[in-house]
C-alpha cells in the first residue's frame, strides 16, 4: 500500500527493490540513500534523528495498525513499533503476500522517517516510518520438491549474473558469516548473511538462516563449519560478489568425493620500501647548539647497525681552522626500539662552527635495502673547501648541519 498523500514528506523517485528486482537498481537506490545499516526498532525509535533519511534494514513481528486505513506496521518485543510502506512498485506484491505474513517476523530495507501522524489515524501516536523497497517474510520451511537447476559454485562465481532471478540448487561447505574472510567483510549486505565454499568460489547466502529439518547452524562458531549444505533460491550479483537468497537449505554430502573449500588467498606481500632519515635531534640546520651536543638520527625502518661502521662522518665545514681536529674519538650507538643512532662527538665542538654529519651510501636496514634521501633531498657531496671530506671520497646520501653556539 502506498504511503498516504501528505502524511510522509515528499520522497525523491524510489527504485522498488523487491526480492527479485535488480542488482542494478539496488545499486541506484543505495547510491542515493547510502548502505542500509541494521538497526532494531527500539534504536529507531529512541533515536530516530540519527537516522533521518537514511537507509536502514530492520526486523519485527508484522502487524495492521488500529486506524482508518490497512496500513501495516512492524513491532518488537518491547512493544515498540514502526509503520512500514512499500514503494509503489511492489505494493501490489507486498499486500498480495502480507496476507500470509502477518504475525510473523518480517525484514525490511528502506529509508527512514520521523512524524506525527495526523489526529485520528492512529489516535494521537506519534510513530516512525520506513518506506521500504525490499522485504524478507518469515521463514517457512518449504514442503516438497522445488523446481531447480543444478549449478556449481564456480558457475556461478565465474559467470557472475548469468543465472540472477533464476531458481537454483547450489552446494557449498558452511563457512559461517565469513568467519575465514573468504569474502570482502564490506560486501556484507545484512548481520544474518552466510557464507558457502566450494575450492576457491565462495558467495554470500541470505534471507534464511542456516537451519532446516534436523539441524541448525552457529553463523558465528568456527566449529559449526565445515558441513557441506544445499542451497535452493535465487542469485543476485552486484559489484561482482554473488549472493542467493534461499529459500529452501538442507545438509548434504559433498559435491564430488575430494571437494573442498580451499583457504582464501595470502595477501599479496607488500612492496619493500628503502629506509629514510625521519628525525634528527638537534634538529637539521638548527643554530646555536650546545659544544657537548650528541647527535640523534632515527629511521624509517629497523636499521642494520653493522652498516653504520665507516659510513658515518662528523667533520667542521669549511677549510680547516688552526686547532681543528679530526673526531678520533667519535662514537655511535643504536637503539633498536627507538630506530635512533647516537653519534657522540667524542669531543667538544668549537664554538661558532658549522658541523656536518654525514650518512654515506651502504647503509642498509635489516631487510638489506639502502638508505634513501629524504623526499625532496637529493644526494649531496662535500661542502666547498670541507676541511674533511669523506674519505672514500663517496657522495653523501644525506647531510645534517648545525651551527654550533658561541
């Protein structure tokens, strides 16, 4: 039944997504009102400004509501309700198959509004509404055979669309609701989707828990899964994931005397990145540092600190000064945790001078990749007329300077 005229504000056009509508046109309707989140009717009640407007999908026991006209409401165990309004394209559908449904548990998808309805529909009640696009009715257990085709799970995964709308009869083993992560977590469509698996072809089951005559299945143990189970509905495929919604699941023997659900793919093993200096203390080009200062560089990555051996230089710029020094007695220290090399002088620094510290090319980290120069650096060699230029003669990969204080 359509919603009354001006009792929901005016909505944009709806896509009517019934049971056997489109992927498409679930993907046009989701594209305006977002992914249907799952909510209880209490939430929507209780909280019903945050989710004005937006798609939700929720479940309670389908009832008429007390009023002038026939319309339909959902309510839960604490007897909080929302009035529910199919979009004008399956009404027809929906108050045809209503008639069989009421008194049972229903789901709806669709989008959300909060009012008051006018004096004397519904008394002086004030409810929340879902104009929904799609509906689940209560499970029944289905009696006698069902007029199926036999595909396979690979069939169906590798044929994506083909058999959508199509009754057919899948076997798969139970994999719970993705609890191996056969399947992208965010093509999830609803909490009580499931998966099945045969080899490496896996697609989401929903509309039906897995329980039927004799057996009943935890979606969410790993220890319920590995049974093999047939499924009789309808697939759908959207975004290249296959969904079927069952209406009918039973236990079965495996496909073929060897099948099985083969684990999901590794990652694929992420690219290696060269290590690069992040941080140094003093900071590069910091002024007026202290004659006693230690110098602190930390890296990207864990460093192998045998490299650091005669690839690290401290040298004052410029020519050499009557009293210069080499650094004889210069000392490095890395700290594993921190990803930091120490380098102390060994000396105190002359007042007024620029200092260098240079990193030449050879340092590596522990997966043996080199140091690269920061982004924007480029590979540097010795300062004009240094007094020390590095004694292998190599180009430097990075240079720290300080001026040290008076």
């Amino acid at each position: 039944m359509s919603p009354r005229p001006g009792f929901l504000p005016t909505l944009p056009l709806l896509v009517a997504l019934a049971s056997g509508s489109t992927a498409q046109e679930m993907d046009r309707y989701e594209a305006q009102y977002g992914t249907p989140v799952d909510v209880t009717i209490t939430d929507l009640v209780q909280n019903g400004s945050a989710y004005e407007g937006r798609a939700v999908r929720t479940r309670g026991r389908l009832e008429l509501a007390v009023g002038a006209r026939r319309d339909h409401m959902l309510r839960d165990h604490f007897g909080n309700s929302v009035l529910v309004f199919p979009v004008r394209d399956i009404a027809p559908q929906f108050d045809q198959e209503a008639l069989t449904m009421m008194g049972g548990e229903v789901q709806v998808t669709g989008v959300f509004r909060s009012g008051s309805l006018p004096a004397g529909d519904l008394g002086a009640a004030s409810l929340a509404t879902i104009t929904f696009w799609q509906y689940v009715g209560p499970e029944r257990e289905t009696k006698g055979p069902i007029k199926a085709v036999d595909v396979t799970l690979e069939s169906l995964v590798r044929n994506p669309g083909k058999k959508d709308g199509q009754t057919i009869r899948v076997v798969g083993k139970f994999r719970g609701s993705n609890l191996y992560g056969d399947l992208p977590s965010a093509s999830r469509r609803s909490s009580s989707d499931w998966v099945i698996k045969d080899d490496v072809f896996a697609i989401w089951v929903t509309g039906k828990k897995p329980k039927g005559s004799g057996f009943s299945l935890d979606a969410g143990l790993k220890r319920d899964t590995g049974k093999w189970v047939e499924v009789i509905g309808r697939p759908e495929t959207r975004g290249g994931v296959t969904y079927v919604r069952a209406v009918k699941v039973s236990l079965t023997s495996p496909p073929t005397p060897t099948a099985e659900a083969a684990p999901p793919p590794p990652p694929p093993e992420r690219p290696k990145v060269a290590p690069v200096v992040v941080f140094s203390l003093p900071l590069d080009g910091e002024r007026e540092i202290a004659r006693d200062s230690r110098f602190v560089v930390q890296f990207s990555k864990d460093m192998d600190e045998q490299s650091f051996e005669g690839r690290v230089v401290l040298r004052y710029a410029g020519p050499r000064r009557p009293g210069d020094r080499l650094f004889d007695g210069l000392r490095l220290s890395y700290d594993w945790g921190r990803r930091a090399l120490t380098v102390d002088p060994g000396d105190l620094l002359r007042p007024g001078r620029q200092v260098e510290l240079l990193l030449l090319p050879g340092i590596a980290d522990t997966d043996g990749l080199v140091l690269a120069p920061r982004q924007g650096a480029v590979a540097q060699g010795p300062s004009p007329q240094s007094a020390d230029p590095p004694s292998r003669g190599d180009v430097a990969v990075e240079v720290l300077r300080y001026e040290v204080g008076l």
